[in-house]
C-alpha cells in the first residue's frame, strides 16, 4: 500500500469495523444487554441504555468515517471509544470476572474474555492514534 492510501486505507478499515460490530449488537440487542450486564460494571437499570448507546456510537461512527468529513475528529473518536472499552476490558479481567463473550460483535463471533482481547484493543488503538498522527501530519503539510 502507497504512502498516500494509507489515510483512507485505515479510514475505510475502521469503518467497516464499526459497522460490523453495531450490525453484531443491534441484530440481537436483547442477547448484547446480557453481555454487558456480564462485566457486572453498571446498575441493571443502565445495562439496555449503555448497550444502546455503544451500538448506536458504532454505526454513528462507522457512517461518519464512510462520509470521510472531519477525519481527524472522526480518529480522535475512535480514539476515545477504544480508550472506553479498554477500560471496561481491563476492568473485567482484573476482577476476574468470566465473560464467555466480549461482545465485541454482539452475540455473534463471541469469544470469551482473554488478555488476547486486551492486546487486540491495544493494537486497534494504536492503528487508530498513528492514524490520527498521519491526519494532522498532511495536514500540518498542506498548510505550508
């Protein structure tokens, strides 16, 4: 991949990985507040709205990277999402809590919570935070 598609490479990537894990939650919301409800984080009240809203926030933003408007707010976005769900990775397996889904996609393509999950978080952060270096790196050139 050439110097000049990596930008949009990475945007259209995270795009579809937003897209496919709302499509993952919403096609069994009922089954998702049940994965949340799992990491015991929240009060049973909050479960189906923060299910809601992490659905909701991926499509919002998968839509929005696909839009290509405002890449570098879209990354920082990204950035923050992923900085939220590490958190609530981090937490779980420190507590030692068994989650026999992530629900990283919802109900579908479940695994179970690992430090596997914790790494590929990681790593999908720091594509999302070069990207978003990358962003106001030709931008900062642009400029000159």
């Amino acid at each position: 991949m050439s110097r000049a598609a990596v930008v949009p490479g990475l945007r259209f990537f995270f795009a579809l990985l937003m897209l496919a894990a709302a499509a993952g939650k919403l096609a069994d919301m009922a089954g998702f507040f049940g994965i949340v409800a799992a990491y015991r984080a929240l009060p049973v009240w909050l479960v189906p709205i923060a299910a809601w809203a992490m659905a909701l926030t991926e499509l919002a933003l998968g839509v929005w990277l696909l839009t290509a408007r405002a890449p570098g707010a879209a990354a920082l976005t990204l950035i923050g999402i992923h900085l939220v769900y590490l958190l609530w990775l981090v937490a779980a397996l420190l507590r030692g809590i068994p989650i026999d889904n992530c629900g990283c996609f919802g109900v579908y393509l479940g695994r179970p919570l690992t430090p596997y999950t914790l790494l590929e978080d990681l790593a999908l952060l720091g594509l999302a935070a070069g990207w978003w270096l990358r962003i106001r790196r030709r931008a900062g050139e642009r400029c000159r």
